[in-house]
C-alpha cells in the first residue's frame, strides 16, 4: 500500500475521488456522446409534436376550408369568429410547440456560442 493508500485507509477511497473530480470535467467528445443520448431520449417527444400538430391543425385547416367554400353562398361570420377565437389559440400553440421547440433550441445555442 503506497503512502496516499496509508493516509486516506484505502486505494479505492482515492479511486473514488480520481473518477469524481474526472467527472466533473466533460471533453468534447463526452459532450457529444451527451447531446446523441438526449436525441435518442427526445425522439417519444418529437412523436407527440406531430401527433398534436396532425390532430389539430387538419381539422383545423378544413373547417378553415369549408368556411371560405361557405362564404360564396351565405354569411359565415359565426364561424369565422369561433375559428379565430379560442379554437385558433389552441392551433397556434400546438403549432408553435410543434416549430418552436427546435427554433427555440436554436436560439438558445446560439446565444450561448456568442457569449463565449
């Protein structure tokens, strides 16, 4: 047992603390390793943006549709009102979840890049 061994009790004691302080520090390689895995964990959540964006904004962009096929024949003002109200809230927040998590991602880097 070498004089550190002697000191701390152990060899692993300082095993311990050599891997700890090693992975307080990430290299780039490690970073990329990181940023795949995160990728790979995202992908459930890139199925639900589409899921949301496909099961809102069609329907969403029939009616829309429908109501300016309608607007040749009759008044439609009703419509237009329930379709630029609360229903198109929900249609623009999907859709900003849908563009704006990979938009916002973006930014978000390359912020951090010009502070460096």
């Amino acid at each position: 047992m070498n004089i550190l061994g002697k000191l701390f009790g152990s060899e692993k004691v300082i095993e311990a603390g050599v891997s700890g302080i090693d992975k307080m520090f990430y290299t780039k390689e490690e970073k990329s390793d990181n940023f795949a895995n995160m990728l790979r964990l995202y992908e459930p959540f890139k199925l639900a943006q589409r899921f949301l964006a496909l099961i809102f904004s069609i329907p969403y962009a029939i009616a829309v549709f429908v109501t300016f096929i309608a607007s040749f024949f009759m008044s439609v003002d009703p419509q237009m009102e329930i379709l630029k109200g609360t229903i198109g809230y929900i249609v623009l927040t999907v859709v900003g979840f849908y563009f704006g998590g990979g938009a916002i991602n973006g930014f978000v880097e390359t912020a951090m890049e010009g502070k460096k």
